[in-house]
C-alpha cells in the first residue's frame, strides 16, 4: 500500500452516497451557462439574446491558448445574455436558455465513430471542440495538458481516482458504473502523450473500485485513504517518489495527470462527438432530504438540483458548491453547476466557530502536506507583507485546507492565503 507524503489529515469520511448508483436528472427549463468555467480566459460568446440553440452547439468560443469552449446543454432560446451569480468567481456574463422541450442534439453530435481511426493531433482537436476540462475540480483545460512542449519528457500517465475529499463520492460510483470508457478515455489519453506507464492511482477506501479497475487488467495503485491524496504533487511523490519542483508542474518530472471524470468525458467525445454537457455531482448533507449521485446538464441552478433530490429539509444555513475540504460557500442556490462542480453540500448543523488568537501550536505546520509554514505566512498577509508571505512560498499553497481543519483557533488560514496570493498577482500585473 503506498502513502508516500508528508503532512495532510484524516478527517472523517462520510461518504454514504458511495452506494448510491448515478441517477440523471432530467433537463431543467432554464441553465445559466457561464462563459468562464475554467482556468484561463472566459470564451468568447457565439450567440446572442433569441438565438435559438440545440444541445451540443457550441455558445463559446475558448479565446486563446488557455481557455475553453461552452456548449448549450438543453435545446430552446437563448434569453439574454448577462452577469449571473457564479460558484467561483462570484458573478459571471453567463448565457441563459430556456427549453424548448425538445431535447433537440444538433445533428453532427451522436454519430459513432472509432476513436483508433483518429490520430493522435486530431484527438486533442476533438477534445478542445468538445471543451472538456479537468473534471477534478480545477477545471483546467485538458488538451493544453495534453500538449506538453517537446522538450518535456514524458513517461508516466497518472489516472486520479483519489477522491480523497470528504463525503464526495462522484468520481467512485464513475469508476464502479463506467469502468470500461474511463479505461477507453485514458488509453487516448496514453496514445496523445505516447507514453508507456498508465497507472490508475485509487483509494484504499474504494476497495471495489481497485477490484474492477484491476479485473479489467490495467495496472492500479492502491494508495492510503489520507486527505489530500488526489492532490497531483502528492500523488506523484506517492506512486512515483518523484518530487514536482516549488513553482513548477508535473511535466517537469515526466508525468501528466488526468482526473477518471475527464478520461470519461474525452472518451465521449471521441467516438460519440459528444460536448461536455452534464457531469456527474454528489448531493450531500444534512440539510437536503434525499442524498444522492445525480448526472446534472451544465449551468443547471443548484435549486433545481436540490429540488430533484426532494428539496431542503428547512432553510440551508450553508451551502458549498465541491467537497467539504476545499468547497466554496455560496451566497445563493441560484448559482449553476458548472463543469468543475463534483459536489453541492448542505448542511444545517455546522459547527462555526470564531476565529481566535493562535496559540502557536504547530499543528498547521505538521499538516502542511507542501511543507510550508502556514501560521507565519498567515501573520504575513495580517500585517499586509505580501513580500515576505511570498518568500514563505504562499504561491506555493494547494489551498487544501488541512492546516484551517486542524487549526484549534478555527483559523481560516485558506482564505488568509487566497488574498496573499491574489495580492501578488495584482502586483506583478501592475
Ligand atoms: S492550505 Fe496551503 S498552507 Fe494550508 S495545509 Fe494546505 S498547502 Fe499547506
Ligand atoms: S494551528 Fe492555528 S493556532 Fe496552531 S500554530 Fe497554526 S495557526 Fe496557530
């Protein structure tokens, strides 16, 4: 069994949706489909307020190297096209759609083909037509992953099925209910990259996953349930002792690495010419009535998708959009989901404590799975010296959270970094 980090935490797992098989959500009336829902620039708008759109059809054009394309997930009319609340980055131009009802695919989507037919260049072309992204959450854009400058080296191919977040288990009933595409996905992942080691990296508290995966004879390993095991750095120090340099990506130790949900979703694309429509989302916590993996259409309002799990069991006093580790607090239900949401979490008894002075306990520090010290670099950005926050490697910070989970004086530490980081960049823009 590998472990292979330093630092990170052990919280409690709470992933009771493990047994609950994906249900799919029919199509909602309206989707809110933001034009940023990726790393890199916003794509840029292709239609406009009466259009009408088939599901499938490209509505946004990835604009420039990072960026990525959307698509319309239901059929109907474009209604406007306007800043919308969004999960992430708090309001967004979003285009909106409301249904026809038809259920309506334009016509090049749905025909099958024989992804071996296509080579390798033409691959990654159709994986950044469909505008499939990192599905793990970060939402980077996959064939820029998949396009490594020559000069880097790559020899191993990390498939992440960690989920090692908390309650979270999308990613876990994928792998049980559609083991074979994921496979399919990461041997075009394999064929692109033309590397020789496909390894699919699994949790020890998915015991059936590592079974089926290893049934179907790829190579699978098996690592220890410990919080922030997905994290690529970490996984790669794991299974690889490979050690990814301060600042830099996994490419520079000859690796790249995918999430199962985007192996899926590039395989979809490829013999079907499917677009990334709809995604695999767990809904959890106890303030929603029926906990559950539900397959949900881009840009649905997290409403409609509490609505379809029997709705709130009384007014949510928090909702988080991803796992309880790393989610984001939202303001309002009317946000969407977008590609990288893997969770909408509920919850009606959290525990909120206030934040109180720290008493220099180094617990922060031996969590610390990139090793740094969080309670320094927390009294740097306090004091506003960015600078010295910046020497003690804050751009370094996965924002995993396990400092602030271990933190006695409830710290949030996470957010103390996110302004130190955003503050460099604002700087260095200048
Ligand atoms: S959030 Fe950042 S500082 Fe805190 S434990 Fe994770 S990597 Fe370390
Ligand atoms: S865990 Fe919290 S209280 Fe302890 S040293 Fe770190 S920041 Fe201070």
């Amino acid at each position: 069994m590998l472990s292979g980090f330093a630092g990170g935490v052990h919280p409690s797992e709470n992933k009771e949706t493990g047994e609950c098989t994906i249900e799919v959500m029919p199509a909602p009336k309206k989707v809110y489909i933001p034009f940023s829902q990726h790393t890199g620039k916003p794509a840029i708008p292709l239609v406009k307020k009466g259009d009408d759109v088939k599901i499938g059809m490209k509505i946004g054009e990835a604009d420039g190297l990072i960026s990525a394309s959307v698509h319309a997930s239901i059929s109907g009319k474009v209604i406007d096209i306007v800043d919308h609340p969004h999960p992430v980055i708090g309001s967004a131009c979003s285009c909106i759609i409301e249904s026809s009802d038809t259920e309506e695919w334009v016509k090049e989507v749905n025909a099958e083909r024989d992804p071996a037919s296509l080579t390798g260049k033409q691959l990654v072309d159709v994986i950044k037509e469909a505008g499939i992204v990192g599905l793990g959450g970060a939402a980077f854009p996959t064939h820029v992953k998949l396009s490594p400058p020559k000069e880097k080296r790559i020899d191993t191919l990390l498939i992440n099925g960690c989920e090692c977040e908390p309650v979270l288990t999308a990613d876990h009933r994928l792998m049980l209910e559609h083991a074979a595409t994921i496979i399919e996905g990461a041997k075009i992942f394999q064929r692109i990259l033309d590397v020789q080691n496909l390894i699919f990296a699994i949790e020890d508290n998915k015991k059936d996953a590592v079974a089926t995966f290893k049934q179907e004879g790829v190579s699978v390993a098996e690592l220890k349930t410990k919080y922030p095991q997905g994290a690529e750095k970490q996984l790669i120090k794991a299974i690889l002792k490979r050690e990814v340099p301060r600042g830099g990506l996994p490419m520079d130790v000859g690796c790249v690495v995918h999430n199962v949900g985007t192996c899926h979703a590039a395989l979809i694309a490829a013999k079907y010419g499917r677009p990334l429509i709809d995604r695999v989302v767990t809904v959890a916590g106890d303030g929603v009535k029926e906990s559950k993996n539900v397959l949900v259409r881009i840009g649905t309002p997290v409403k409609s998708v509490i609505d379809f799990c029997n709705g709130y069991v009384s007014q949510p006093e928090r909702v988080i959009l991803g796992g309880p580790m790393m989610g984001i607090a939202q303001y309002s239900d009317d946000v969407p989901v977008i590609k990288g949401t893997s969770g909408i979490l509920i919850w009606n008894n959290a525990r909120i404590s206030e934040e109180g002075p720290c008493v220099r306990c180094a617990a922060c520090v031996d969590a610390c799975p990139m090793g740094l010290m969080p309670t320094e670099i927390c009294g740097f950005v306090k004091n506003k010296n960015i600078d010295m926050a910046n020497a003690y490697g804050v751009l370094d910070c996965i924002e995993c959270g396990c400092c602030a989970y271990e933190c006695p004086a409830a710290i949030p530490l996470v957010h103390y970094f996110k302004y130190g980081k955003s503050e460099i960049w604002r700087r260095s823009k200048k």
